[in-house]
C-alpha cells in the first residue's frame, strides 16, 4: 500500500481493529481504488525490492502464501517465477472474490500491469508489453488457492493444515492485533502456517495510529523494528538470518514509516 494522498483528509470515523471492524468497515474494492489506482509509488518499489532481495537468500520452487493479501496482488508479481504455487487468503470474503476476478481474467478484474511492470522493472527484467502479458499469465496459473483465514485464530487457515517455504504478510499483524502481546500471538499464529526451515516476511506500517481508506480510519498497533526483531525471535526465527529495512512516508495516511523484516523459522528440534 503506498500512494501519498492528494488534498485534505476529513475524518469520519474512526476504527478499532477489531475482526468485525474488517468485515462491517474494510471495503477491498475502495481500498483498491484509494491505495492501488494510480502508478506504484515510492513505498510499493521498497516492498518489491525487499522482497527481490529476500527470496534470493531462498530456496527456488517455494511454496508461497500471502496471508491478509486483501485484494491485492503486487508481492505475487514479484513472487510468481520463484514460487511453484501461490496460495492467497483474507478474513474478508469480498477480497477473495475480487482476486478471483482478476485470476479468473473478467471484465471486471482490477488492473494489475502497472505493478508487473514494476515487478519487472526492479528485478531487472524487460518490461515490455509482452513481458507483462508474461508475468501475468504465470501468476494466474500459480495462484491456486483463495482462501479464509484469521490472524487471531490459533488454526488460522481453519481446517486446512498447509505449511509453506514462505509466508508472506504485508500490512496485516499490526492492524489486527490490539497490543504487543497480541501481536506476538498474531505472530506464532502465522508463524504455525511456516514450514521448519521456512520464511515468513512482514512489511508493517508504522509510527503512527494506522491509516486512512478515504475517509475511514484502521487502528494499528505502533510497532518498533526492536519489538518487531523480538517477535522474530519469540516465536522461534534464526536471528542470524534477521533482516529489517524501514523507509519514511509521507505520512498523510496515517502513519509515518512502512518497515519489512524477514527471517528464517529454526528447523525442527532432533
Ligand atoms: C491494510 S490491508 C493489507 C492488504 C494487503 N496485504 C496489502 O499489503 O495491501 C489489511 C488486510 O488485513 C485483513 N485482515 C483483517 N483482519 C484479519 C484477520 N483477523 N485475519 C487475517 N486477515 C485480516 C483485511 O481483510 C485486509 O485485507
């Protein structure tokens, strides 16, 4: 999520995070249009050369998740030619239909390519036309699987007992956690879907309360990149494979830094 909003903010509500807050309050099609209508700006690029940089250090052939993905599909333009399947889910049921509609190729698909592009842009590959036709033909095939899921279940993908090389969780662990200990169980939550060995990368917002989806306001928890480093290793990362990366942001949604950090889950106890 990025874009720096363009005029003044007028506050009408205010939101709490809680889960009934993301299903009564959290529209995907407005977050789209608000967060994803107009070019990738300076905190999307961040978000894909992170991740450039981060899966090189792991295995090709991941099995890849994006857990909270909403209805957006820019990490899997980056992830699609390492992953051999991309698995999405969200606690919001209108998110999966909206991806649905972009894998499924209907008319009324939201508009991915400006993002390919970019995903192609900084992993230094052609960007023509073709290229993107390309990468979009390999992310509707790999993505195989939308599914329900809750941060703050300890099952979060319910029945579906699937573990992943990587775990992906952009923007989500801050917003649905009420308090540092929250978020650490958010964290071993998520963490149970990655494999021993596996990955899981964050990217939270933060210095701030949360942010805006046009006139609606989503609580955060303000997470610093030491908490952030101490919930790594809480629930059972390898520090030395620890990485964190913050940028500022404009902070006219919200929040004023957007930091990712990524590590490697210790493999199982022999
Ligand atoms: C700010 S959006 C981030 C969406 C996307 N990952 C991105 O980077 O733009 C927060 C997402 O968290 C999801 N979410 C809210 N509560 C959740 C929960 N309990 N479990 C899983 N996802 C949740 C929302 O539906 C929403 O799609």
């Amino acid at each position: 999520m990025a874009i720096a909003r363009k005029g003044k903010l007028i506050v009408t509500k205010i939101m709490t995070n809680t889960q009934a807050n993301y299903t009564d309050n959290f529209d995907p099609a407005i977050y789209l249009n608000d967060y994803f209508l107009v070019a990738p700006e300076v905190e999307d690029i961040f978000v894909a050369q992170f991740i450039i940089e981060a899966i090189k250090k792991m295995p090709s052939n991941l099995l890849t998740l994006d857990f909270g993905s909403g209805p957006v599909l820019s990490a899997e333009a980056v992830l699609a030619p390492q992953s051999r399947e991309i698995h999405m889910c969200d606690y919001v049921p209108v998110s999966l239909d909206l991806l649905r509609a972009w894998v499924d190729d209907t008319p009324k698909a939201f508009n991915w390519a400006p993002y390919i592009k970019m995903a192609l842009k900084e992993a230094g590959e052609p960007t023509t036309l073709e290229s993107v036709a390309q990468r979009t033909t390999e992310m509707r095939r790999k993505i195989t699987r939308l599914m329900h899921c809750n941060a703050l279940s300890e099952t979060p993908l319910g029945d579906n007992a699937i573990q992943y090389d990587l775990v992906v969780a952009e923007s989500v662990t801050e917003n649905v956690a009420t308090s540092l200990t929250e978020w650490i169980q958010v964290m071993r939550n998520i963490s149970s879907l990655v494999l021993p060995e596996g990955w899981l990368l964050i990217c939270v917002l933060n210095d701030g309360k949360g942010y805006f989806v046009k006139e609606k306001f989503f609580s955060c928890i303000d997470l610093s990149n030491e908490d952030i480093r101490q919930g790594y290793l809480d629930v059972g990362y390898d520090p030395d494979t620890f990485y964190i990366e913050t940028i500022a942001s404009p902070g006219e949604r919200g929040y004023s830094k957007l930091t990712c950090a990524v590590a490697r889950k210790f493999g199982s106890p022999a």
